[in-house]
C-alpha cells in the first residue's frame, strides 16, 4: 500500500468511527469533506485518530484555516485518558476548543482554560416538524440578488461561491417590496443531515412570524429529500430557542468553547 492510500484508508476509518455517531459528530464529518475537496487537497497527515475514541484535528497546514490566532479545533472522546494524551502532544501554547463539558477536567490538566462560549444543537427529523404559522414561498438568493444582500449587509461577495449545500451552502429569503426581511444559510453538515444557520430578521419585521415561516418552509423542504436539520444556537438566546420549539426542533446536546493557554516551552 502506497502513503497515498494508506492515507486515505486512514481518514476512511476515521470518517467511519464518526458516522456512527452522526448528529453528534456531524460538524467534524463536514469539515472533513469540505476539506477533501479543496484543491490542492489538504495534506491529511494532519488528521489525528486514536481507537479509544479520540480525534483531533489541527489545522495548522489547512489551506483555509490555519495561520488564524488562535488555532481551532474540535475534538470528542469516549477515553480521556486517551485525549489528553493526543491533545497534549499537539496543541499549540494558544488553541480554542469545542468539546463536551464532561472532557473539561482534561483540558486543565494542560494548561490555563477558559470558557468563552457555548453551543447548543438542536435537531428535527422528518416526521418531526411543526405546521407552518404562516403561508410563505421563500426565495433562493442566487448572485442576481446582490443588490439585497449588500444592503442587508449578509457577505455578499460569498455568493458566487454556494452554488449548493455542500459548497458554500444555500441562502433562503423572504423578500417583501424588494427587500430582505428574514433569511437562513442551509449547509450540508454529513450524510443525512444539513443545518440550518444565520437565521435572522429584519428589526422592523421581527415578532411577525417570518422568521418561524422561513425555517418552517425550507426544513420541510430538506425533510422531502430525506435528511435531518440541525439547529445550532448559543442557550441565552431565548428567541431564536422559541423560535427553533415552535418549528419542531428538540434539544441534542452542548458545546463548550474553551480556550486553552499552554505553558510556554523553549
């Protein structure tokens, strides 16, 4: 076997271990996708899997999104003992971590931890999903709706680059005289699941419904194509939590953003 392919059997098996918890690994699966696309590929040597049950991804030699201060990464175990050991060999002196709360005890044992964030997902399958509050037909926003994007200010120079789920991901809209007054980011995160993301409304349109018709209507969508919708949200966002009930989503489980300070070492 070739370095090649057993690199690639390698990141194979990994991909596989996370599909058998997809909602929660979903998020890891996606970028791990997303990354074998770019061109040229990213150099998987960076892709770190122990059999306990541990992953780490660093992304120091990512195309996209390495050189940012400080280094990202996502990691999960079913063996602590295990991730300290994979995260003690290679995180740099200042990382951000999102992890399960239960794995903080290890995070410590490396260096100063500081939580600066949560994450809440939210899941709602097929089957699950809530009748719709309000009629509406939402509007796909392609690069001929530059116009609006920039005046809602939502990156309209990304717009060129979705072109679907899986590269770049899909902006919906509710349009009235022209303008945005509710939109959403649909990205494919795994196999059998998108999220639904960026949900937001205009400050003059809010308490109205159309943020809840939006969602409600695009979710129905993914659902008549088989797949399950995540919903990410911080927990003290109390509307967009209202909002998420309403349509159907339930609670999965949380994130912890934590970001780790090493001690310096010559």
């Amino acid at each position: 076997m070739t370095a090649d392919e057993e690199r690639t059997s390698d990141v194979q098996r990994v991909l596989e271990w996370l599909y058998q918890d997809e909602l929660r690994h979903s998020r890891l699966i996606w970028r791990l996708e997303s990354d074998a696309r770019l061109e040229p590929p990213w150099p998987f040597r960076h892709l770190y899997y122990d059999p306990a049950g541990a992953v780490l991804v660093d992304l120091h030699g990512h195309p996209k999104l390495g050189g940012a201060d400080p280094d990202w990464f996502q990691v999960d175990a079913t063996d602590p003992v295990a991730l300290g050991l994979l995260c003690g060999v290679r995180l740099p002196q200042h990382s951000e971590i999102l992890c399960h709360g239960d794995l903080l005890p290890v995070l410590q044992t490396l260096g100063a931890t500081e939580t600066v964030g949560m994450l809440e997902v939210h899941v709602c399958w097929p089957g699950e999903l809530g009748p719709a509050a309000l009629p509406c037909e939402p509007t796909r926003l392609t690069p001929r709706h530059r116009a609006q994007v920039a005046e809602d200010g939502w990156r309209p120079d990304d717009l060129a680059e979705e072109l679907d789920e899986e590269q770049g991901g899909v902006r919906w809209a509710i349009l009235r005289d022209n303008r945005i007054v509710s939109r959403l980011l649909v990205q494919r995160v795994s196999e059998h699941l998108a999220e639904v993301a960026d949900v937001q409304t205009a400050a003059d349109a809010r308490r109205r419904g159309f943020g809840a018709a939006l969602v409600q209507n695009v979710v129905r969508r993914l659902h008549e194509r088989g797949l399950g919708v995540t919903y990410s949200v911080h927990p003290s966002n109390r509307p967009s939590l209202a909002l998420a009930a309403s349509v159907g989503f339930r609670f999965a489980f949380r994130w912890q953003r934590v970001r780790v300070t090493r001690p310096w070492e010559e």
